[in-house]
C-alpha cells in the first residue's frame, strides 16, 4: 500500500492550513504530494497529472504561500477559459484562508472600466485569460514588470499554436520572473519542447495514478437512501456466482450485527464479523470463509485485517469509511493476483462528501451508477425496495414535485394545493410552495406525504385530465 501525507505535516503558513481545515482537507493528493514541496523552494516545474487529481491547488498553495498582501501583483496565472479562470480563482480565495491576498479574476467580456477600477484598488495574484491580460497591461492597468512568477493552467492549451505568442508576449514582459509552473493533463513533446523556451531547467513531475498499489478494479458508487442500502445490497448479492465470495464493511459493530440479522431474515447467508466475538469464533470464521464454506462475510474494518482470500470478487461499502486509508485497504481484499474485481460503495447524501474527498485524494475514478438490475430470470427483490423521499426533502423535509401541468390548465396556486389537501385528505401544511414554469407546475410536498401524493396522481384527474408527476432531485 501507499502512504499518505498530511498537510499539517508540511509546515506551511497557519493562514493556509486554516483554508485547507475549513475546507475538510486533510491529505495531499498525489500530485500535491509530488509537486508541492519542489515548487516551495523555487524551482520550475512541469507538473503533469490526470483531470481531477487536484492540480489547482498544487500550484495554489505554493503560489499563495509566496505572495504577500501588498496590493502589488505577485502572481500571475493564465487559464485558456474565463470559465476557468473562475474555478481557479475561487479555489485560491479558499486556500488562502486568512492570508488577506487580494486575489482577481481578469477575461474579457466584462467591463473594462470596472476591472481597471477594481485593479487600481490593488491586487496580489490575478488569474486572468491571455487576451484580456495583454489588453489591460497595454492600458497601463497591468505592470506585469512586477509578479515574480508565472503560472499556466491547462498549459497544453495556453502553450499551442492559438495561444503561444500571447504568452511569449507575457513572458517578455514580466522582466522579473523568478519561477514558471505548468501545469497539464497532457505534454506532447512539443509543449515541452516550446517550455523550455522561457523555463529555466524545470523539475518534471509525471504524476502517474497507476503506480499506485490499487488493484486493477471496477470501482462503482451507488447513490442510494440509509433506507435502501439493503436493496442494493440484495441486488448486489444476487448477481454472486458458485465460487464468488464477498465482504460487506460496515462503520460500526452494531451496524453488522444488524445487517446480519436482516440479510438473514431475507434467506442470505451470511457471517458477521468484529471484535465483539472471541478470538476463536472469529479465526473458525475465518478459516470457513477461505475454504469457502461461507461465501459472505459482514465485517468492521478492524475485524477484516489480514483477510487475504483469493476468491473475492466484491467489496460492498455499506458505509463510507470515515478514515480515508481505510477505504484502500477495503478495495484491496478483492482483484488479487491478477483475478478481477470489484467495488461497490453505498453512497448516501450524508456519505457523498466523503465520497468526492475519496476521490481527489487518491485519484480514483469511481463510476456513479444505478442499482444493477435482477439477474435473468429472477422477478422478484430479494429485500424490497422502500420509499424514501428523505434523500431528496430540503432541510424542512419537503421534495419537490414536477406534476405535468400546464400553468394554464393549473389555474392557480390556490387550486393546485386545495387539490391536494382534497385527494389526500391532508393538513394544508403538507402542501408547500407552488411555483409555475412554462409548461409544468412544481409542488412541494412533505415527504410523509408524497407517497400518497404520487399514487392520487395516477388515480385521479385534475379538471378533467390526468397529470403524471416527478420528484425533482
Ligand atoms: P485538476 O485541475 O487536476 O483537474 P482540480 O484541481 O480541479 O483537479 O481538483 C479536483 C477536485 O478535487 C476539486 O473539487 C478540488 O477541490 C478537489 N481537491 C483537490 N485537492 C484535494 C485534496 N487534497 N483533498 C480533497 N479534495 C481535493
Ligand atoms: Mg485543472
């Protein structure tokens, strides 16, 4: 397995680890791992690594850690969108926690009077698109003769044919450059070849996502209800061959002995495990599992260490580790010496955050799918799918429905909700805002009564017609 790194354990300016801790931050990913540290001392660097590994804040932080709140440029960096522009930038005013940088978008299609304005006002990195740039330095509100470093974002775009000379340009003009990052998914041997031209001997870090000791795996995530992870979870079970064998984690000892008891009710076999039990009843379970007399086994991730059985083919994340590590180490019981494998992780709304931190930290694609459907010729759930509008509610508990109902067949608000309090027999509280879109009415709804709502849809007809309905997510 790989090993992690902590941002507390760089050293870097308390303002920046504020930004990172009300981010929820906590590890670098790898390209951060690789590139950050080289980039601290100086050095140019060439940093190459996949979309979505975290490239923005591995010339952030050191970006912002050498800049000052002075109200003189310091920085500079270019995108190829304005769109862009805009990411990188709001990722910077959050890294930068309380660094106090002025930190400044510039792109064209804005109002140049305004920007030149604002500019006057004082700024300490811009993030800015090539045209509007050159622009705004030719009208003297941009002494680009200052910033001491340079940075390109998406540089394979920024350092092809469309956008070269524009940067050349820059690069001739900013006579005080000390340090260039470029960073890129991508580095045709041309865009290095052209990088040279204005680097000075660059580090060139290629992050590669496949050195990592993951095994070869299809990795999925299921965005499912607390409510329903057993469905899935039955679905999943049912697609199992002979000689597959699976192991479910759960967070919590509790939430084992509890999936246990319910998988069995549902005629599943399957074995709990965790620390609850002696140390001889979990080695005897153990020892069935790798002869293969229990095909699944329910476990804590304490409980599971050490489990190394060629034959398992599924991990299932009921839950989420909370502790990132943990979930390397869940995906690594399956796909062993070259078998294939995979991963399923039960996502809810609580869990998704975690999710995408997973994600960014170890550059993981896991695909978002549906629930498998049943395996050929089986018509029936083995645990039954409930209702659950909980996902979806807002924080008062109400989901919105999108009713098939021109405003003008509507009528009004008042009589879509009297309809409503009517078929369901409901307080008027139930029924929430009322708005009308161009050819379809929202109705919210309290998740105790959308279940009642959407079947007195399809019963009855509003004036006359019958009107189909949709929870928006
Ligand atoms: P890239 O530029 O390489 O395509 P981004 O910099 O846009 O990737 O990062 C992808 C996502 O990962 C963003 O949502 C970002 O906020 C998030 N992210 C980046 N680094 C981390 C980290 N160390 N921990 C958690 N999330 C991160
Ligand atoms: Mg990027």
């Amino acid at each position: 397995m790989f090993t992690t790194t902590r941002f507390d354990t760089w050293e870097l300016p308390s303002s920046i680890m504020n930004g990172l801790n009300e981010a929820g931050w906590e590890f670098a990913t790898q390209v951060q791992k690789d590139t950050i540290p080289i980039a601290r001392r100086g050095t140019d660097v060439i940093g190459q690594a996949r979309t979505g590994s975290g490239k923005t804040a591995a010339f952030g932080i050191p970006i912002i850690e050498r800049c000052k709140p002075t109200g003189q440029l310091q920085s500079l960096i270019l995108t190829p969108t304005r769109e862009l522009a805009n990411q990188v930038a709001e990722e910077l005013v959050m890294l930068q926690g309380d660094s106090d940088l002025t930190i400044l978008t510039v792109y064209g299609g804005t109002d140049i009077e305004k920007q030149a304005k604002t500019l006057g006002n004082g700024v300490d990195i811009i993030v800015g698109t090539p045209g509007r740039v050159m622009d705004m330095t030719e009208r003297g509100h941009i002494d680009l003769s200052h910033p001491s470093l340079m940075c390109l974002d998406e540089a394979d775009r920024m350092l092809d044919m469309g956008f070269f000379p524009d940067i050349m340009w820059v690069v001739e003009k900013m006579t005080n450059r000390e340090q260039t990052l470029l960073f890129s998914a991508t580095f045709p041997q041309e865009i290095i070849d052209a990088a040279h031209e204005f680097m000075n001997d660059p580090d060139f870090v290629l992050t590669n996502a496949e050195s990592l000791d993951i095994p070869p795996i299809d990795l999925f995530s299921v965005r499912v209800g607390r409510s329903n992870k057993l469905w899935v979870l039955g679905r999943l079970l049912s697609h199992m061959k002979d000689d597959d064998q699976t192991i479910i984690f759960c967070n919590t000892k509790r939430m084992v002995d509890l999936a246990v008891e319910r998988l069995k009710k549902h005629r599943f076999e399957v074995q709990g495990l965790h620390g609850d039990l002696s140390q001889n009843q979990r080695e005897k379970i153990l020892d069935r599992f790798r002869e293969g007399s229990v095909k699944t086994i329910i476990a804590t991730d304490v409980a599971a260490r050490g489990i190394d059985v060629d034959a398992i083919t599924l991990v299932v994340n009921y839950d989420l580790p909370v502790d990132m590590d943990s979930f390397v180490h869940r995906i690594g019981r399956t796909g062993r010496i070259g078998r294939s494998g995979a991963a399923w992780s039960l996502v809810s709304r609580d869990d998704a955050p975690q999710l995408s931190r997973i994600m960014a930290t170890y550059g993981l694609d896991i695909l978002p799918v549906e629930a498998p459907e049943l395996p050929e010729g089986m018509d029936r759930d083995p645990v039954r799918r409930q209702d659950d509008f909980g996902e979806t509610a807002d924080v008062f508990g109400y989901v919105t429905l999108r009713l098939n109902l021109h405003p003008k067949d509507a009528g009004s608000s008042y009589a879509v909700s009297s309809w409503f309090v009517d078929a369901l027999k409901c307080d008027e509280l139930a029924v929430g805002e009322i708005q009308f879109e161009e050819s379809s009415t929202l109705v919210s709804m309290h998740t105790s009564k959308v279940g009642l709502a959407m079947k007195a849809l399809e019963k009855r007809e509003f004036n006359g017609a019958s009107v189909g309905a949709t929870i928006v997510e």
